[in-house]
C-alpha cells in the first residue's frame, strides 16, 4: 500500500517541476489596475471602422434577402 502512494507522489512531483519549467515567452505583460480601470478613451478609435463595417455588412444582408 505504501508503494503506490510513494509511486503518486513521485509523479505528481515530477509533474510539477516539469510545469515550472517551461518559458513565459508569448505571454503577455499584466497590467496594473490603474491602467486598466481609466476613462480614457481607446486611441485610436475604433468605433468609425466598425460602424463602415457594420453599415457595410447591412448592405450586403439586404441584397441577398432581396435576390
């Protein structure tokens, strides 16, 4: 009985440090909540693109229920 519990924690430790080793590469930075929680607005703004878009998809809905 106390084998296989001592085979369980050899892998759950080996487990765990091969996690740790691995890179950080292609995460991204955190932020501080300062940043994050201001009322600023986003530059630039996004809103006349995805209006084009939105007006521009629209368009091509009512052509197709027309045909």
């Amino acid at each position: 009985m106390r084998a296989p519990a001592l085979i369980a924690l050899f892998a759950l430790l080996a487990s765990l440090a091969a996690c740790s080793k691995q890179s950080m590469e292609g995460y991204p930075t955190l932020l501080p909540m300062d940043e994050i929680l201001t009322d600023q607005p986003l530059t630039p703004d996004p809103a006349p693109e995805l209006e084009a878009r939105a007006d521009a998809l629209r368009a091509r809905a009512d052509t197709m229920r027309s045909q």
